[in-house]
C-alpha cells in the first residue's frame, strides 16, 4: 500500500509544461442569442408554449423592457478557473461579451436589483459576489467584462494575467454549456494539495456515517482501504490523461436535456488502454421491462466493475451482517445470515441487477407486477426462508401463502394472496381482491410478480435473457401510465396533461458509461416526460400576460 501512494504522489507531482495564458480549467457558451434559443427549446419541450412564456416572462421581470441590452448576444461567454494549493485562494474568471462598457454597466445594474457596479479605479469595478465568502471584481478589456471572484481575486485582472476569449473558445464544441479540465496544465503543488483534500473528504464521510464508531462510519470504514487502494490507482491512472470534459446540451430530436462527463486519454497510455477494454453495462434481467405492454420500469446494476469495489462492498456486507445479525432475535438470525451471504456471492460477481416494472393492461383491462434481483445461488436463502415464515408468521398468513403452485426447471414458484385495503392499497391496479403475489429463487435472482395472474407472469420473467443495458434507465409508456393511473383510481387526463398521450415506450431518464477511444458517462433526461402541468394557468403562469419576448440587441 505505501508503494502504490509513493507512485502516486510521483504521478502527481511530475513536472507540467505551463504558461500564464494556460489555465487548468476552462469554460464557455455558445454565442448568447443560441444559448436563448435553447433554453426556450428546452422550455417548450418540457410545457410547449406557456412554458416558453413563463420563461420570456421570467426575463423580462428580471431585466425589464430593455431585457439583454449590453450585451454582445452574438458572442460566447468563457471563463477559466486558476486553482491554488489553498482552495480558499482558487479564482474563478467569467467573461461576458459586452456593446458598450456603459451599457453592460446598465445591465450589472439591473442584474443585480438595482445596486450599481462601484467604481474602484485603475479600470476596477466591485460588483455583488458570485460565490458565498467571497468577493468580486470586474475589468473591462477587449469587448468583454471579465469578472473575477474569489477571496483575492484583482491579481487574475491583471492585464498581463487575463486570457483572450480566442483562446478560450472552440467554435467546433457544440454543447450549449462546456467545461475542461486539462490535466497538464495542474501545477504540482496543486497535486500534491489533492491528497489532503481527499483526506478532508474521507474524514468528512465518516462523520456524516457518526464517526469511526458509529454504524454506518463503521460500515465505511470497512471499505475504506479498498477504496483507497482504488483512488491510488485511479491517481496512477491519470498520469496519462489529457483532458476531462463536461457538457451540457439540449437535444431536441430526442428531446433530451443531456450531460455528459468524458476523460480523453494520452495515446499509448496505461489509461488508454483501460478504457479502450471497458466492456459494455448488461443487465441479466433488463429485457422484463422490454415488452410491448411494458407501461414503466426501471433497470440498473450496482457499481461493482473492478476488484476494489467488489472487495469494498464485500467489506461493508460483512460489517452490516454482523450488526443486522446481532439486531435479529433468534428465530431470524439464519435468514438473514443467508441474505448477506447471498448479498456477498452477488457482489463478487459484479452483477448486481436490479429490474422492475409495471406490464399491461391484458385484454380484462388488468395491470401485473415484475420485478427481479440479483442474487447469486438462492437455495439457502430459500430453505432458512421457509423455516422462518412457517415457524414465525401469523395463522391468517400462513393460509394466504402457497408453496411450490408451480415449476419452472427447478425454480419452484410460491404464491400469497393478498388482501385489498390500508393506507397504501398495492392491489387497486392489479386486481383488487383478486390480486394476489408470486415469488420464487431462481439460480441467480429473486423474482417477484403481482397480479391476477401472477404465475403465469412469473414463468416468462424466469426466461428473460441478459442483454446490454444502461447501468440506469427509467422508461415509461405515457398513454399505458395514463390508464394504469386511471385503474388505481386516479385521473388519466391529469397524467395526459402531464407526459402526452404517445403511445410508445420511451426512455426518461438513463445513465450510460461506455469506453474506446474515451470514457463518456452520459446522463440524459427526457424534457417531455417532465410535468407540462406546471405550466398551465392554475400553476401560475398566464400566457396573456408573459407574450412579449425580451429583446436582444440586434445581430450586426
């Protein structure tokens, strides 16, 4: 272990080829009237019209009749942030392409609620800080406003400090928003400074979890020294990378609001090589919420892809064992033994799946329940299950519960009937009296249904095949979400109001992490599928009163 910190305190402290006008992360926008544009795409995918009206009405209470004036609307905004060994001492620097000086003076004013930019001399301005304990300060220079915060921030404005917008901006970048971290230009004290802010970091977690004592500290502090050991070798790692990026964007042919982080390595790095071999996320069971009559689901799969994590989670299972173990009376300590040990077996396997969903409705109008998780060879957990339940649980339970109704190869399935009413009803949409809930321990899942026909439910998700997935994705069919709300005794039109009316199964929400020549983590939201109800008139927004968009100053 302190061989692998000494190569990575080696790895981080080699020398860096640096320059003044080479700061270590950059920023910028596309030229501003394009970021308007989309930003009211975005709106009108999420709400349509009222939407995009809420949002002109947002900017014009904001800046007034004069709207965007001062501005330059057809440049991009850029910025730069100057790290430090001391975090307190980090600049941060935002550009903003101006008209005219007085003019933009004008908008800082109305910006900022009417308090005025203060003259401070020398071409300096003090304007309201960006950041909380900080200050900040503004100069003038080649058509952009530069304004920098921090706790001393007048030395970045320096004439021979600030960097040109040229040679901050790459017109071929086509996010709305995009943020770089070239990971050269970090100087060694600030490398050698990120061992300490981890450390701050560690001792932060393990307070939040109630110390090295308490039980989720406790649980921590199984994992932390493989998670050290993969911080160490991820340090290693990033000896050889070029750059990190994040990116914003709008994407309206799928309607996705989309964030992206990716990590482009050296050529002929050890770290090209590791994310050039980055196998594909699959998910065992992903393809239960696939089907035609899938209304919506979830899939994903825990973040056990390498040795360390594996080695941590097992850890943690094993400090959490021992605590629920000792918190279990008697009757139950053999169940719960076997969960975590199953846990355990699954976690060193590195799929830990986890799938679930809602299919129909069938040709009687009805609704069923799917779900699975992973859990590698269930047959103790099947066996101390059955022990307990039937040593344990109440007569009116042990009469709705019937063992082994049916077979699958050697997955026997086991049905419990159950009972409408309670604060939380789950039988309205499946069944009602007649819902009823099947489960069975297959050889490397745990699989649960509810319906009117659970079994028969159960027997094609025990076929269900691995396929590539997400490692998250959320998907729903708008019209089927409709009438499944409508059978649980809600109103359809609210939730026609809310996603469409589309009938067609679309992602929400999803993760992706993929590998080759980078490594891209891709976050995407579906804008369409966020509540359009919002924007009607009883939510607040009156469309005859927000029609006037804000101007821009005119393109030259």
């Amino acid at each position: 272990m302190r061989y692998a910190l000494v190569l990575a305190l080696a790895a981080l402290v080699a020398p860096a080829p640096l320059r003044a006008a080479d700061p270590p992360i950059t920023f910028q926008t596309h030229p501003l009237d394009r970021v308007l544009g989309d930003l009211r795409s975005a709106a009108d995918l999420v709400g349509g019209e009222k939407a995009v009206k809420a949002l002109n009405a947002g900017i014009k209470d904001k800046l007034g009749e004069k709207g965007f004036e001062g501005l330059d609307v057809n440049k991009p905004v850029v910025g730069y942030v100057l790290l430090s060994p001391i975090l307190e001492d980090t600049v941060a620097v935002v550009a903003f392409p101006v008209s005219t000086e007085k003019a933009f003076l004008s908008f800082c004013e109305r910006w900022n609620n009417g308090q005025k930019p203060k003259d401070l001399g020398k071409g300096l301005y003090e304007v309201p800080a960006l950041f909380p304990d900080s200050v900040s300060r503004m100069k003038f220079s080649g058509g952009y406003a530069y304004i920098a915060a921090g706790k001393k921030p007048e030395a970045a404005l320096a004439d021979k400090e600030l960097v040109a917008p040229d040679k901050l901006y790459d017109p071929a970048e086509r996010a709305v928003l995009a943020g770089k971290l070239h990971f050269d230009r970090i100087t060694p004290e600030v490398k050698k400074a990120a061992i300490g802010w981890l450390a701050d970091a560690k001792k932060q977690v393990e307070d939040a979890g109630g110390g090295p004592g308490g039980w989720f500290g406790g649980i921590i502090k199984a994992a932390a020294p493989e998670l050290e050991k993969l911080l160490t070798r991820y340090f290693i790692l990033l000896g050889g990378a070029d750059t990190a990026t994040l990116r914003v964007s709008v994407d309206v042919p799928t309607s996705d609001l989309v964030v992206e982080a990716t990590l482009t390595p050296k050529p002929a790095s050890l770290l090209a090589k590791v994310i050039a071999d980055h196998k594909p996320t699959g998910n065992r069971f992903g393809a239960l919420i696939a089907t035609p009559d899938t209304v919506a689901g979830f899939k994903t799969r825990l973040p056990f892809f390498n040795d360390e994590l594996k080695t941590a989670g097992v850890k943690s299972l094993e400090a959490g064992q021992k605590l629920a173990v000792d918190a279990t009376p008697e009757v139950g300590k053999a169940a719960v033994e076997e969960l975590f040990k199953g846990l355990i077996r699954t976690v060193k396997s590195g799929e830990a799946d986890i799938v679930a969903g809602v299919r129909g409705p069938d040709k009687d109008g009805e609704f069923a329940f799917v779900a699975a998780v992973a859990f590698d060879d269930t047959a103790a957990l099947e066996k101390e299950f059955k022990k307990f339940f039937k040593g344990d649980a109440p007569q009116d339970e042990q009469n709705r519960m019937k063992w082994d109704v049916a077979k699958v190869g050697n997955t026997n399935i086991h049905t419990f009937q159950l009972t409408p009413g309670g604060f939380f009803d789950i039988t309205k949409p499946f069944g009602r009296e007649k819902a009823s809930l099947a489960f069975a321990f297959a050889p490397k899942g745990i699989f649960v249904t509810i319906g009117v026909n659970p079994v028969a439910t159960m027997k094609d998700a025990l076929a269900v095949k691995p396929a590539d997935a997400p490692v998250l994705d959320i998907v729903l069919n708008p019209k089927r979400v409709a009438q499944l709300v409508e059978k649980g005794g809600g109103q359809a039109l609210e939730v026609e109001r809310a996603l469409g009316k589309e009938d067609k199964l679309v992602s929400a929400m999803s993760l992706k992490i993929t590998g080759g020549k980078e490594l891209s983590v891709k976050y995407a939201i579906n804008l369409r599928m966020l509540p359009r109800a919002i924007f009607t008139e009883s939510g607040g927004f009156d469309g005859d009163k927000t029609e006037k968009v804000p101007p821009v100053e005119e393109k030259k």
